[in-house]
C-alpha cells in the first residue's frame, strides 16, 4: 500500500528511523488499542537509546490517544456482532443503530455522527459485552514527557490545490494498479484498509461502479472533507505552535523553536524522560 498512503521512500526511511511501518499485512485487522501500544513501545525503545521521538501524522484520534493517555475501554472485536449491527445499519439506515446507541450511551451517541457508523458499533459492542456505556469506561492517564507540538497549516484553497495534485501525483504512480494488485492477492474490497481514503473510490472503479474520473473526483473530493475534520480535531490540542510553510523564514523559526525546547534545563524532565512507574493505560490487545 505504498501509492495510496504515500509511505516514506526507502531513501527517507533509511535517512532517518521510522518506526511502525510494513508490520501488518493489508489484510490484517488492526485498532486503536494496538497502535497505542505499538508506538508506546517504539517511544520507549528511543528513548532508551538516548534519543528523541518524533510523532508525525495526521490522524488526530490516534495522536491524542498517545500524546493524553487514553484508557480503552477492554471489549475485544466481536466480528459476529459487528456484521450484524452493520447490516442492519444497510437494511435500517445508520440512524436507527444511532437511536439505539442514544438509549444505552447518551454522551457517545452525542459526539459520534450517525454517518460514522463503524464508530457507532464499536460504541454498542462496548456496551453488549461490558453492561456500561463506553463513555463510563473511558479516561486518561497522561505519559510524563514533556511534548512540543509543532504544526502546519495552509488557507484551504492552497490545501485543497495541494491535495489534487497529489492525487494525480497518486494516480500517475500507479495507485489503480496497487489496488488490483491488491485484490488479486486475495485482500477482500471490504477489508479495512481497502475501505480507507483514496482505495474504496478505486476498488469502486475496478468494480464498475463508476469510472475511473469519477473515482478521482471522489478522492479529491473526499480528502478535501477529511482534511477539514482534521483541522477541527488538530485545534483542539492544547498548545500547538502553529506555521504556515509559505512564509519565509518559517523553518527556521520552527527548528529554533525545537532547539529551545530540547535545550530547556528548567524542566527536571529532559527530552528522553524514563517513565519509571508510569503504566500504560489498560487496555486488551485484541481492541
């Protein structure tokens, strides 16, 4: 899944470590609970080599599940359950499993859309399996780092210009080939990561649902929505240094602003801060 990622090249990779790439195959399941446990591991694992990790992405749920410590609920995937409820979620419409999900988990059913319908189940399947309501079961147990959160940001008519190129960039490279290679290899259209931006409006197009202008204008389109919720998430982390790659002097001012962050002696936590006691929030690993 090089193309429809944009995973780092291998000159990049092999100029600087990068960590939890290639550990899955495109056909394996995998969760929240587990990529909070990975990176922890990764995060330890450089600091006890006396560097500094960097955490880079975009996709804020997964950022503030690390950087705040987020406890997860212990409810393994029950796959029985989930085809059940998104079947019913086809045949119904996702708004009677939001209904059902008000009754038992008011406060989830209010900050979950009735359109996210895989985040709704997972609400409900917390709830079959536990007897409490997700949101009872939730918490937060902050890591002791230090954190400098750096991040970058366009008007959205730039943003958007950029994120079209890149999807012609994408198409150029061969992502339509990817996801064929992809299907053939056995991965089914409906697994996860074939249901991710940019791959479901291809394996639309391999299925002849629409043609391939179609599916890029759908991408497009698509990413330009998702990149709109990831602003509205990415503002609500607290303290973020923000730079607009357009303005000139900006790196520098953002390595400055590195460089004093990892110089400050005034903090008795240095950068690469053994965590002694601290525990990872509990969590099962099959989440």
């Amino acid at each position: 899944m090089d193309i429809g990622t944009d995973k780092p090249t291998p000159a990049e990779r092999a100029a600087v470590p990068h960590h939890l790439i290639d550990i899955l195959d495109p056909g394996d399941d995998y969760s929240l609970a587990l990529y909070q446990r990975d990176a922890y591991q990764a995060i330890a694992a450089v600091h006890a080599r006396g560097r500094v990790p960097i955490l880079a992405g975009g996709t804020p749920l997964y950022i503030r599940a690390v950087l705040e410590g987020w406890r997860i609920p212990p409810a393994p995937p029950d796959p029985e359950f989930r085809a059940r409820l998104e079947l019913r979620a086809r045949m119904e419409g996702p708004q009677s499993l939001h209904r059902e999900l008000a009754l038992v988990d008011p406060a989830a059913a209010a900050r979950i859309p009735p359109e996210n319908v895989r985040r709704v189940i997972r609400a409900l399947e917390i709830y079959a399996q536990t007897g409490r309501p997700m949101t009872a079961l939730e918490g937060r147990t902050p890591p002791p780092w230090r954190v400098l959160t750096l991040g970058l940001t366009l008007p959205r008519d730039e943003l958007y210009r950029r994120i079209d190129e890149r999807v012609e960039r994408q198409i150029e490279r061969g992502l339509v080939e990817e996801v064929q290679r992809l299907l053939e290899a056995g991965v089914p259209p409906d697994a996860p990561a074939l249901t991710a931006l940019g791959y479901r409006q291809i394996v639309a197009y391999l299925r002849g649902e629409c043609s391939l202008a179609e599916a890029i204008e759908r991408i497009k389109y698509e990413t330009h929505r998702y990149a709109r919720h990831q602003m509205t998430w990415l503002r609500r982390l607290s303290a973020v240094q923000w730079f607009d790659p357009r303005a000139p002097g900006w790196y520098e001012r953002m390595l400055a602003l590195a460089q004093e962050f990892l110089l400050d002696e005034t903090d008795p936590r240095p950068p690469d801060v053994d965590c002694g006691k601290w525990q990872e929030p509990a969590r099962e690993e099959g989440q």
